[in-house]
C-alpha cells in the first residue's frame, strides 16, 4: 500500500457509539478539545468531556493514542483544524474516561498514574466505567472518584 493511501475507516454501525473530537483554539496558538458522543443521529449527539487547552500537555499522550487506534496521524490535530475528528468507539470511549477521570486533578503524578491506568484497563473495564462515570447522572461524579481511588490510590 502507497505510503499516500489514506487508511479506510469504516462506518459505525447503526445503534453503535460514535465519537467527534473537536479542537478549540484560544488567542495564544494553543487549543483544547471537545469530545461528543453520538449514536449516528444528528440530533443525538451530547458532549462526553472536554479539555481546557491548559491541560492539554498532560493529557496528549491518551488524545494521540486515539487518534492511532481510529486511523489518524498526530498531525491532524492542531489548532488550526476546524473539523472534526471521527473516533473509533473504543478509542473515544477510552479518551472519554481518561479525559474525566484527570478532571480537576492538579497534582501531576497523579495525573499521570490515572492515565496510565485508563490506558492499562481492558475494554470491557473501560466499557463499564464509562457507563459508569460518563452517563450525565448526578452520580457520575461519585463514581469517576471510585474510578481514580481504584486506579491511583494515595
């Protein structure tokens, strides 16, 4: 396969996940995200998580390996995209959980031992926590607390 072929991705599944990742740029070059989860309808979409641009260094390495595992270059993020980025259902529902769970965590080690351990739990791990911590209950908070105790105890 020519090194210019671009890798075919194909179309969820009608009643599948689907996830779009947004970039927002700010004033000063750098850009955050925004990532909504859709059923394949239009008008059923909802936003899952997002990430202030401040916070996107420590977060980079789980929005790179999305984009990997849905078929994209790291190039194709930047702040100077304007359209969105189809993800692959278990790569956004892993970005989705990790971009959660590192939400208003300040210290860096921790941040770094909760994102290793999204990237460490299977997909059926991060199937249930997602349902769990990312299902816009007013419990979600509790339980994305049970999910960083469980995966970056101090």
């Amino acid at each position: 396969m020519p090194a210019s072929t671009q890798t075919t991705r194909q179309p969820a599944k009608p009643g599948h996940r689907r996830f779009r990742l947004m970039v927002e740029p700010t004033d000063d070059g750098a850009f955050g995200l925004r990532l909504h989860e859709s059923n394949g309808r239009p008008d059923h979409s909802r936003p899952v998580a997002h990430l202030a641009a401040a916070r996107y260094p420590k977060a980079s390495d789980a929005v790179l390996a999305a984009l990997e595992r849905s078929g994209h270059k790291p190039r194709a993020i930047g702040p100077t995209r304007r359209q969105p980025i189809e993800l692959e259902e278990g790569a956004g529902v892993r970005l989705a959980l990790a971009l959660n769970a590192i939400h208003g965590i300040t210290k860096l080690g921790r941040t770094r031992a909760i994102l290793d351990g999204v990237a460490r739990l299977s997909e059926e791990e991060c199937l249930y926590w997602y349902a769990a911590c990312c299902s816009g209950n007013p419990s979600d908070m509790r339980r994305t607390k049970a999910l960083r105790i469980y995966l970056a105890s101090e």
